[in-house]
C-alpha cells in the first residue's frame, strides 16, 4: 500500500511542479499555496481509498463485498469535507451542488454520447471476457462517477483553477495549466492499478481522453453532474463489453 500512496503522489505531484514552471507561476506564493491545496486534497482523497478499508472494520452485510465501498465512501466524505471548507467562490467553481446549464445541449449531448461509446469500444478491443456480476454493476453505476468527479473535476479543478486561473479559450470553455495535472492523473492512477490485460499504456491513454472529456463536459455545463453521468454510464456499459467472449 506505501509503493501505492507513493506512487499516485508522484502521478499527481510531478504534473502539479511542470504547470508550475510552465505557466510561470512559481514565482507567485498564491499559485503556490493553492498548488499545494490542490496536492493536499488528492493526498487525502487517496489515503481515504486506501487506508479506509484496512482501519474500518467489515460491517456483516458488507463482508462479502468484493469492491471497495468503504474506501470509496470514505473519499466521498474526505473530498465533501474539503468541499464545505472552500471560499465561497471556489466552490462555485466546483460545481457540486450546481444544476448543469450549459449554453446549448447539443454539443454537451454529442459529447456525452462519444465519450460512452469510445469507452465502450476501447473497453471491448482490450476485453478480458470477466464476468459481470450484480456488485460490480451497482459499484460501477455509482461510486467511481460520485467519487472522481465530485474530487477531479470539482474540488481539485477549483483550487487548479484558483492557481492558474483559465487564460486559454479552447473548444467552447475556459482551460488553463491547471487541467494538465487532472487529466494526467487520471490516466496514469487507472494506467497504475487497474491496467487492462496488464497493459498501462492503452489505459493512461483511454482515461487519459476519458478524464479530458469529462473535465470539457464539466465546463461547458457549470456542474460535474453530466460528467457523473457519463462516467457511470460509461463503466456500467464497459463491463458488459468487457465480459463479451473473447
């Protein structure tokens, strides 16, 4: 578990320091501070996963469970936790409690939609052929969207955003430095320790586009709901293309 922590705070940290020098903002303390709020907060969503299980003991009703609800769980109240503590105007940059109200559905909906099927074809070219079971589809259906969407593209885009601000208009949003170290932790996390057919490489790609989409879709609409959504959408959908023959 140590080589774990170890290792997504360095997927996490390294893309942080390169948007640092990159944008010129390391010799700013506010782009610091906020910097390491932004680390602070993976840090803890990421002991939350990991340390959660190991300190709580297994209820009976979930001892058979296979998944890990309770570190999920556990990263779903450390990053509300975090959530409540932000500036008011941050945490309308997060988008948490926002209804989506993007200014028009029609790109929002054929964004959604490729995101879907692009995971849902990549996910069946990769198969394994595992089979899906009831935990697994609830699981899916749930915690991953409520979990990484709520800390990715809401509380950690936030305090990015505080750091670096959104100086780039880049296909109908406002981006900065700030999305580098999102979408490159998202990828790499999935890449470390849930690689399809042992293979890190496709599955940094695959949630590396997965992780930009849904931060475009969190933009474009205010709210990291439609991003929830699809995320949920998309996993539910994948594992019964991943449990396809092979």
């Amino acid at each position: 578990m140590q080589k774990q922590l170890l290792y997504l705070l360095l997927a996490i940290g390294i893309p942080i320091l390169i948007a640092l020098v990159c944008s010129g903002g390391a010799r700013q303390l506010r782009t610091w501070g906020f910097s390491l709020a932004a680390f602070a907060a993976v840090a803890a969503n990421i002991a939350a996963v990991l340390i959660a299980p190991r300190l709580l003991p297994k209820m009976a009703a979930l001892g058979s469970l296979k998944w890990n609800w309770t570190g999920k769980a556990a990263a779903i109240t450390v990053t509300l936790l975090i959530y409540a503590c932000l500036p008011r105007e941050l945490r309308k940059e997060a988008g948490i409690l926002s209804l989506p109200k993007p200014p028009e559905w029609k790109s929002v909906g054929a964004v959604s939609a490729g995101l879907v099927i692009f995971l849902w074809v990549a996910t069946y070219v990769f198969r394994e052929g595992r089979p899906v079971t009831p935990e697994t589809l609830w699981y899916q259906a749930t915690m991953p969207g409520l979990d990484e969407e709520a800390m990715f593209r809401g509380v950690l885009l936030a305090l990015l955003v505080a750091a670096f601000a959104k100086p780039w208009h880049v296909a109908g949003i406002r981006v900065g430095w700030g999305a580098l170290p999102i979408v490159a932790f998202f990828g790499i996390a999935h890449g470390l320790f849930v690689g399809v057919n042992g293979d890190a490489l496709q599955t940094i790609i695959v949630t590396g586009v997965m992780g930009a989409g849904l931060l475009w879709l969190k933009e474009r609409t205010s709210s990291i709901w439609i991003a929830v959504l699809v995320h949920n959408l998309a996993n539910v959908g994948g594992q019964f293309a991943n449990a396809a023959p092979l």
